[in-house]
C-alpha cells in the first residue's frame, strides 16, 4: 500500500465563494443589496484578491452582477428567470432520479431522504417555517448528490441559490403547506421501489406550477398597492 496522498485545500478565492453563496442563500445579501469589497474583506479576514476572484466567479456563475462604476450587485430575478430556473431544477433533478434509479443506492437514498423529511414535518408542525424550508433544500440537494455526480451537484448548488432568489419574488403565491413533509417523504417511499415513470411524475408534481405562483404573486402585489 503507497502513502496515502496529502488533501489538498481549496483556494482561498474558493472558500470565499462558498460563503458568499451561503450567504446569498441565506438572505444575508438579498436581491439588488450592493457588496462592497473593503467591508467583506475586513469581514473575512481576506485581502481584496481573493475576494474580487470569488465575486468574479459568481458573476459567471449569474448570482451577481458587475456594474461599471458602480459596483457589484446581487441578482434580481425576472418572471422569466424564475421560469427558467424552475424548468433547469427539474431537469436537473430528473436527470439525477434516473441516476439512482438505473446506478444508485435507491434504499439508502431513500432512507437519507424520509430521515430529512421527518425532521421536516416535525418544524412544520412546531411553526418554525424557516427550518422547515431550510430542510426542504436539504432534501433535494441530498437527492441530487445521491446520483454521484460531481458536476450535477456543482451545477445544482448554483440553481438552488437562484431557487432562493426565486423565492423572494414568488413569496406572494408560494405555498408555504403543511402538507409538504408528506409530499417528501411520499417521494422518498417512491424512489425506493417504484418505476421512474411515477417517480418523475410524482417530482412533477411535487414542483408544482410556477406560472400559476407568479400569477398568485402578481395578485399579491396588486392586492397589496391597491390597499
């Protein structure tokens, strides 16, 4: 047996970009809020370098936009942007159900994804919605990275922060249900035995109808303005 090969640390400009996501995610930096490098850089303990290439990668990655002479923003999402977010994740999420199902450990898949939803129904029911949506993202993120697919999950870290975004703009018409635990963890009782057929129709439903929560958001706000 050779000697065991040294881990290797991700560079600092990485590390960074992985706690602005988090934060992006999180709504520590929400929709349009400016982030301005000399307090981010004393916030991290980081010189501007490394800061400058992480927010340059996530201007690629379409989370941030640069704007000449004015700075750097977090992104508005668009009607269109939330459709095509919405029409990317489920691509993404089909593309690793058939992953599990054809390749995967579909009972330990499934075991991972019932324990989530548990916890889930459990915060639901205890009123804390915010840890109930935080583990609704747990549970679709631990589907995808059950596929074993690096890059799957590297892309889908990056359409889940957008999720988040999405969210903000559909907060008039997402349905925040009690009954979401239950959808989760009929899916996982699914992806352990049942034909990918049902399963992605399950996921289809699941997903909902996002040009239904736009227009339910768009009553929202009229509703809102006119009163």
């Amino acid at each position: 047996m050779g000697a065991p090969r040294p881990l290797v640390r991700a560079p600092l400009s990485s590390q960074i970009a992985e706690r602005l996501r988090d934060d992006i995610r999180t709504g520590a930096h929400p929709p349009g809020a400016q982030l301005h490098e000399v307090e981010l850089a004393f916030a991290f303990g980081v010189s501007r370098g490394p800061l400058r290439e992480a927010m340059q990668r996530l201007v690629q990655e379409g989370l941030l936009r640069s704007e000449p002479h004015r700075g750097v923003f977090v992104i508005e999402v668009s009607e269109e942007d939330v459709l095509d977010v919405f029409f990317v994740r489920a691509a993404l999420e089909t593309a690793a159900l058939r992953r599990i199902v054809d390749h995967g450990d579909r009972a330990g898949t499934a075991a991972a994804l019932r324990a989530i939803a548990k916890r889930m129904d459990k915060a639901m029911k205890s009123g804390n919605w915010a840890a109930g949506g935080d583990l609704d993202f747990e549970y679709h993120r631990t589907l995808v990275d059950a596929a074993g697919s690096a890059r799957l999950s590297r892309t889908y870290a990056t359409v889940q922060v957008e999720t988040r975004l999405c969210l903000h703009r559909l907060m008039g018409g997402y349905r925040s249900s009690t009954d979401l635990a239950v959808e989760h963890l009929r899916l996982a009782s699914m992806i352990a035995d049942a034909g990918i057929d049902d399963i992605q129709k399950e996921l289809k439903i699941h997903f909902g109808d996002p040009d239904l929560a736009l227009r339910r958001a768009r009553d929202a706000a009229d509703a809102g303005r006119a009163t």
